[in-house]
C-alpha cells in the first residue's frame, strides 16, 4: 500500500509538471501537496522532525527552534493520532492527540498560526487571511522541478510560490502583505511528503523583511 500511495504521488507530479516537450506545467497546491495524500504512506508509528528559522531584516538576530509531529497510533483502516510539539521555552506549543488521514496537521497548524499572528499585528480578521490563502491554493501556479538534498540522498522535488494578496483589493488596508510569499516544495522520498514550507514578507526592494522556514530535519 505505501508503495503504491508513493507511485500515485510520483505520476501525478509527473503528469502535473512537465509537458511531453519538457516545458513547466502549472498545477494548484491542492493538486501537488494535498491531493497525493502523503501522509497516507506512512504504515507505521514515526515522529518527523522539523527545523524551525525565523530571520530577516527585522529581525536582530535569527531564531532558531524546531517542531515535531509524532506519529503514534494507526488504525487498520489508516487513520491516524498524531500529537505535535512545536518551538520551545516560552513559544512552545504542544498538541494532541489529533485524527489524520491523509494531510500533514503541522502544515496546516503552521499556516493557522500565520494567519493568527497577522490578524494580531494588523487588528484584521483572521477568516480573512485564511480565506486568500484557501482560494491561493486552488489557483493555477507555475510548478519549479529541481532538487533538495536530504540525509545525505539527492532527491527529485516540486515547488509552487504563491502570493495570495497580491491581487486582492482588500489588501490595501494591510499593504505590508501585498507581496507575501509563501513557497511549498514537495519531495514524494520523504516521509510525509513535505520538505519544506518557506513564508517571506517582502520590503519595498524586494528583500526579506521577514522570512519563516519549516524543513524536515530528520525522521525517527
């Protein structure tokens, strides 16, 4: 079964990325990180291990931590209870047990947070920004094929950027988002699907104001 789960995955990136004549493809990242159900694949207990960087300009010095989604109880029927742990010392943050099946709940209480922090910071509405971002995820976006080298292994990977305010009307009354980028790149080797989910806030030269990464460090 988890075989067959990583041979989905693999031909619907194959068919969703790359033309006969080679050319990039666009896909949505409903259609690249949710639709495969990565985290289906996984037939036994296992924490995943991530690797948590905040920097940029704002910044005075980066920080640095990490967060774990651990893999505890599977069903027959493959669903799962899962716990996870995220930062530490004062941010940390620890939840569980939560029922999945298919998706990755660190990614999705990773963008949670994203979306709770800028609604603190502007005084908007956090269903807002969770909106943009949900529509985001069913557009069309240009898929980058490269690599990522993970554990020592050189592995095929998929990247979609998205920048879900920038075309919104609305967002002038949160202007310091209007170039938020959030990229996702997509690797079927590894465990769960995701390697990495980078979020960056753009200053007017185009630089890291701020800049988030999540990267799957190591799998016990």
């Amino acid at each position: 079964m988890k075989a067959a789960a990583r041979l989905l995955a693999l031909a619907l990136l194959a068919s969703v990325c790359t033309a006969g004549d080679g050319r990039a493809e666009t896909a949505s990242l409903t259609e690249l990180l949710f639709a495969p159900g990565f985290l289906a694949a996984i037939e036994r207990p296992m924490v995943l291990r991530y690797r948590y960087e905040l920097g940029g300009k704002a910044m005075d010095r980066p920080y640095r931590s990490s967060a774990k989604l651990e893999i505890r109880e599977i069903a027959a029927d493959g669903s799962k209870r899962v716990w996870l742990d995220m930062f530490d010392g004062p941010n940390r943050r620890r939840t569980g047990p939560i029922p999945a099946v298919d998706q990755n709940p660190l990614l999705l209480a990773f963008l949670q947070r994203d979306t709770v922090t800028m609604a603190n910071l502007t005084g908007g509405a956090q269903g807002y920004f969770q909106q943009q971002i949900r529509r985001a995820f069913d557009r069309p976006v240009t898929v980058e094929a490269g690599t990522v080298v993970w554990q020592g292994r050189t592995l095929e990977a998929r990247t979609i950027r998205l920048k879900p305010f920038a075309n919104d009307p609305a967002i002038g009354r949160f202007p310091q988002f209007r170039d938020k980028e959030y990229a996702f790149t997509v690797v079927p080797e590894v465990p769960g699907g995701l390697w990495q989910v980078r979020v960056r806030v753009l200053d007017s030269a185009g630089s890291a104001f701020l800049e988030e990464t999540l990267t799957l460090d190591a799998v016990e």
